[in-house]
C-alpha cells in the first residue's frame, strides 16, 4: 500500500503542481494560485473503498524535515519528493493538463486521468485506483 500511495501522491502533485501554460486551469481554480509552477506540500490524504478494507486511511501530515510530501508541475514535468525518516525518494512523471479539472499523468510508464480543483492555496486532487479499488483524495497547501 505505502508505494502505491506513494505512486498515487506522485501522479497527484506531479499532475496538480506543472506549471501551467494556458488558462485551462482557471475553470478550477480561485484568483491567485496557479497549479504549475507552485510548490504544493501535502497536509491530508484518505483513502476509502479499497478491496483490503485494511488500506482504508484518513491521515494529516505536517511538514518536517524529516517527514514531508511535495509536488511540483513544471513544463510538463512532474516532480514529486516524498522524505520519509529522514529518507527523500523523489519521482518524476509527465503531465497534460486536459481541462475541466482534469490531468493525465505518466510515471514509470503508468497513466492515468486525475481530478484536481484549487480554492484559494489548497489543491485537491481525486484518484481512482486502478489497484486495490482505492479513491484516494489528497490535499495540498501552496507554499
């Protein structure tokens, strides 16, 4: 479940945090955030419906150095750190922003279409999992 959430966060922020080059994004957002070029650091995820009722989670994070979740959308270019005890692994993924809320996202050769909205710093970003059942909705604050 860890990495499968952490392939799931990545193609969130990755998708949710790209630099935007049009103003397709300005359906889904409030005046002031864009959802390409901001740094968005997770404060919340929950995951319900997974087949393994087990996986099912509500969980807040805080941001620490050692501790601490981030996506950015660049260019295309989805980035996304993840540092874990201490530990940062960081993944890169492809996005296309499609308009009406939504992303496709590539990362190590899996896409999917994601939903994300903007009101005022938080991004919120919906996935259906494909694996486990899982919807997983993660939300960002802008740094």
């Amino acid at each position: 479940m860890k990495t499968l959430k952490l392939c799931l966060s990545a193609l969130l922020l990755f998708s949710a945090l790209v630099y935007l080059t049009s103003c397709k994004d300005d359906d889904n957002s409030t005046p002031g955030v864009s959802l390409e070029g901001t740094l968005w650091t997770e404060i919340s995820n929950v995951s319900t419906g997974c087949d393994d009722p087990n996986e099912n989670e509500n969980e807040t994070s805080t941001c620490t150095a050692t501790d601490c979740s981030t996506v950015m959308l660049s260019g295309g270019i989805l980035t996304s750190k993840d540092i874990q005890g201490g530990v940062t692994e960081t993944t890169t993924g492809t996005y296309t922003i499609l308009g009406n809320g939504k992303l496709k996202v590539t990362i190590d050769g899996f896409t999917q279409e994601v939903m994300y909205t903007i009101s005022g710093n938080l991004l919120t970003v919906v996935i259906d999992s494909p694996f486990g059942g899982c919807t997983s909705t993660t939300v960002y604050t802008s740094n």
